[in-house]
DNA sequence: GCTTGTTAGTTACAAAATCAACTATTATCC
DNA sequence: GGATAATAGTTGATTTTGTAACTAACAAGC
C-alpha cells in the first residue's frame, strides 16, 4: 500500500486541468498589455476595462459595465473615479432617475481608448497567429461558452 | 466626420478579444471550485495551488513550486506559512544547502489534498462536457500554448 | 581565506481588492 | 400618501497582494 508515505508522485496532471489552464493562459496574455496600459497611462486594469466598455458601447452605466464585464460595483466606482480625475471621463446624473450616472468618455478618454484599441487588436492578431485560423475561431467561440457568453 | 461624437458605438468587439475571452472563461471557471477550497477549507488560490503541487509531485522547494505555477515567492512564502500553520504540510531544512527548505504534505493535508483532487476532477469533466472529446483535447492544448507551457 | 556576487526565503510598507455598512433616490403596496 | 423594500452608487474597515529591502547561506574569483 503506497498510502503511508505522502511525500509520492500522484497521476492528477494539473497540467491538463482546464480552471488551472484557463488562469495561466490568461494571465500569461494579459501580461503584455497590461505593461502598456500600466506603464504608458498609469492605469489598474479595472480602469482599461471600464475605458474598454466605455469605447465601445459609448454611454453607459457603471451598473452595465459591472454587468457586462463581472465586476464588482466597489471596483467600478473607484475606477471611475481615477479615471475621472485623469479627466478621461465625465458623468452626468440621469435626470429621469436621479440614482444612475451616465458616463461617457471625453475626447481624451477617447483618444487613449483608440490607441490601446490598436494596440490590442495587433496583440491579439499576435495571440491567434499561434494557431490556424480555424483554430482560433473554435478556440473563441469554446472560451465564450465557458464563459457564459453565448 | 463621427469624430465630434465620442458616445458612438465601435467597431472593436471586446467578445472576441483573447486576452478578454481568457479571463472571463478563467475566472467563471475557477468560482465553482473555489467556493470549495474556500469555504469547506478556508483556503485562498495560492494555498490550494501549493497544496496541488505537493500532493501532485511530492517533497518540493518553495521555489520550485513558485518555478512551475509562476507564482511569486512572497506569496508562496506566506501560502506555506498558513498551509503550515494549518498543519497540512511540513517543513524540513536541507542539510545540504541550509537556504533550502523541503516542503511536504502532512496527512492531513494530503487527505485534503484527495478530496480537493476527486472534486476537481470532476469538476474539469463538467467543464470538458461542454465540447467533444477532440474539441476539449485541443482546447488544453491550445491553452498549453498561450500558457507557455509546450 | 576574504571580498563580491547569488540564491532561498522572509519581512515591512504601500497599493489594491474584498466585504459590509452607508446615502440618496425610486418603486411597491397597503 | 406614507411606510417598506429595492436599486445605484459610495465609503470605510479589513484582508490580500505587490514591491523593495532585508537576512542567511552558499559560490566564485582572486
């Protein structure tokens, strides 16, 4: 009986474990960019993401992106205030609903949004070349099921 | 000219962008199974990730450990720390090198190390369900490639 | 053998994330 | 229409992480 000693080899291959697969590869991926948005603009990732949403869908709520994005509200409001402050957002209290804020990026918001836009998408074109083109196309649409985004 | 407007919509579609994608999968894959080591053990990631690769590989260095899931030591260092003061691993100095310390599960921690193991398995071929056998096989190795882990 | 450089791991301090309680506003229901 | 519940967002206390500087042990060069 091999129970005794402890200190054995096991036949689990965390090297074929798709949470732990999952968390490697992403953080492996967003290891680059985040050196961008970090280093050239002083920004958490929470704010890129914010600015992300914000550059994509136009207005929106901190509730929608909290939403879309899985982030909690404390995160979201303190990254809109940083970004904010960078004057890289404005809000404007909804008048038909005095609880909500519609925040919208201002031109140098938008400005940054594009360059990191272009950023990403060369860097992601980077991350897809490792594969075939079909390839890549099953590998979004599988992360997207996982994900919860279908 | 769009451009006065900064409140429109784009083009850039955050669904398909990987290092997005990784994340999102990534993190709506790992709550499940952290609900577990968390509650049922009151264990953070670092921990059960240290306490994977003890029960997996045996007798390990911090820093072999810190190598292999690219964890920094400080956190290592602290995970041991609590690991130990929950007596689920055991320290030894190595007389060779006395820097080195050689870390091991106790029993106990390797009974926890059993049970997290049979529920993460099950739980990867939950995950692994929601695509065929070949899609799933290439999945992890796709991952293994962003990962940088050929 | 002694200075200089490395390495394993720890600790202290600053930054950020989490959780719970809070304010202000709107919706519900009697 | 007034009490109660729900919602958007904020704030403060606690926990966790990140960064840098540190100790202790070993290695290399001379």
């Amino acid at each position: 009986m091999t129970d005794a000693k402890n200190a054995e080899k096991d036949t689990f291959d965390l090297r074929n474990f798709l949470p732990f697969l999952l968390n490697q590869a992403a953080e492996e991926s967003s290891l680059e960019f985040q050196r961008v948005y970090k280093n050239r603009y002083g920004m958490l990732r929470t704010e890129w993401r914010v600015l992300f949403h914000l550059g994509i869908h136009g207005e929106m709520t901190a509730k929608e992106i909290g939403e879309r994005a899985k982030i909690h509200k404390t995160k979201i409001s303190r990254a809109v205030h940083r970004l904010e402050k960078r004057r890289y957002l404005s809000r404007t209290r909804d008048e038909r609903d005095r609880r909500v804020e519609r925040l919208t990026l201002t031109p140098a918001g938008s400005a940054v949004y594009r360059e990191l836009r272009g950023i990403a998408e060369s860097y992601d074109a980077k991350l897809a070349a490792h594969f075939t083109k079909g390839e890549a196309a099953l590998l979004r649409m599988m992360l997207r099921r996982l994900a919860g985004m279908e």
